[in-house]
C-alpha cells in the first residue's frame, strides 16, 4: 500500500468489519525510544521530527469472512506505533490488543500473528459519551484501560500532511512472530474524524509493554463509524 489513501486491497479481501466508537490517543515521544523497541526490518515514522504513542478503544462489529451475512462483535483496545517498511511503505506496529472475545481472540493470534490478548470489555454509549473499560484475564501481565469519551464538534476527512491524517490513515499493519516479520493490508474509505475530549481514569498499557507515561499532552479524535475489509497476513 502507498502513503495515499488507499480505498481497495490489491488482493481478495479475507474479512469484512466495521468498526464503530474509535478514540485515538496519542502521545508525542522521543523516536529514539519507539526505535529500541522494533523488530528487524521496521523503522520509525515521525512526524515533524516526533514520532507517537496511540491508545485506541473501540467496537469491533460483525468481523465475518467476506460475503457471510454474520460475524463476532467485540470491544479492543491497543498501544501501537507508526513505522515504515524496508520498502518506506508506512504501517502500525502492535504492541498489543487487548480483544473480548475468546474465539476471535484464537483465530487471531494463529491466523494473523498479532500479539491478542483475552479481555472483559464493557462499554456504554451515552450523550455524546463513550464509556470503556478493558481489563486483561489470563496470559500477559494484568492491565486496566478505562475512558469516556466523545467527540468535540463537527466531522471531517483529515488532510493528507497534516498529524491527524499522519495517525489515522494508515492501511498496512505489522506484527513480529516466532522470529519473522508479518504484514496485513487493511481497506476503508478516508476516517471522519472529530477532535474529542476524553477522561482516562486508568491506563496500563504503557506500562505493560515497557514504556513510561509519556510527558507530552494527549490529543484525542475521535470516530463514530468505518466499514473495514482485510486481506490475508504475509511474511515479509
């Protein structure tokens, strides 16, 4: 995928989705820190010299193989990052994703290598508000993630340069698994995004994966609804 925005797979899609209810969390960090922390083959991508930290909870609804009329809905929430390829092709790089849903959870560590970890989520739309609270069962170092949300004003497209358009739009993932490198491609129309204001009561993710809070003020968007397809996991 290019650093354009991207609207179709180049291959079959595996899976169609939507996701709905997005917070975008960001933090400016040291690129020298983000660095130490990637596998062989990733570097870091910035943005006017500061490279990020993203918290990002939402629904995930009706995740089906493409052309089946039903599927698994869940809540998720990950800490990711923003990388560039061997070849420059811009992705996100997971350092988890907490997922309540057993099943989907499985099918996506064997199926996709991606770091899933089994979660009881909640979450509660209100006035304008999202109420979400992630907390981590079983393997991997127990972690609490639990936010309202909502956005701030209007909807709009974010524009191609600018920071919000540098951490959203994003259509290639990677992930590292049993000593290899893996990336999927991801489809959907451009994000409509609202800024959004945001209360964090607890977040561990930072902590769970190593890092110290970040020292940098948040900036918060927010998304209501964005109808996703996905293509097959390759080694790169």
């Amino acid at each position: 995928m290019s650093d354009s925005t991207a609207n179709t797979l180049s291959e079959p899609a595996v899976l169609s989705m939507t996701w709905r209810d997005a917070l975008f969390a960001h933090w400016a960090v040291e690129p020298e820190r983000i660095a130490e922390t990637l596998p062989e083959g990733l570097s870091v991508d910035t943005h006017e010299g500061d490279a990020y930290l993203g918290v990002v909870p939402f629904v995930m609804e009706n995740i089906a193989p493409r052309g089946v009329p039903f599927g698994l809905s869940f809540g998720e929430v990950n800490l990711r990052t923003y990388v560039r390829g061997e070849n420059g092709t811009c992705g996100v790089y997971f350092y988890n994703l907490d997922a309540d849903d057993r099943l989907g959870v499985a099918l996506a560590r064997r199926l996709f290598e991606l770091p899933y970890y089994r979660a009881e989520i909640t979450t509660e739309r209100g006035d304008r508000q999202v109420h979400f609270r992630s907390r981590r069962l079983g393997d991997g170092e127990p972690a609490v993630f639990d936010a309202t949300y909502g956005p701030e004003g209007g909807y709009s497209e974010p524009t191609p340069g600018s920071l919000p358009h540098f951490l959203t739009e994003r259509y290639r993932f990677y992930t590292a698994g049993d000593d290899n490198l893996y990336y999927g491609d991801i489809a959907h129309e451009p994000w409509p995004l609202a800024t959004a204001t945001a209360g964090i009561r607890t977040n561990d993710l930072f902590a769970v994966n190593g890092f110290d809070r970040p020292g940098s003020e948040p900036i918060y968007h927010y998304s209501p609804r964005l109808e996703v397809t996905a293509g097959r996991v390759h080694r790169v």
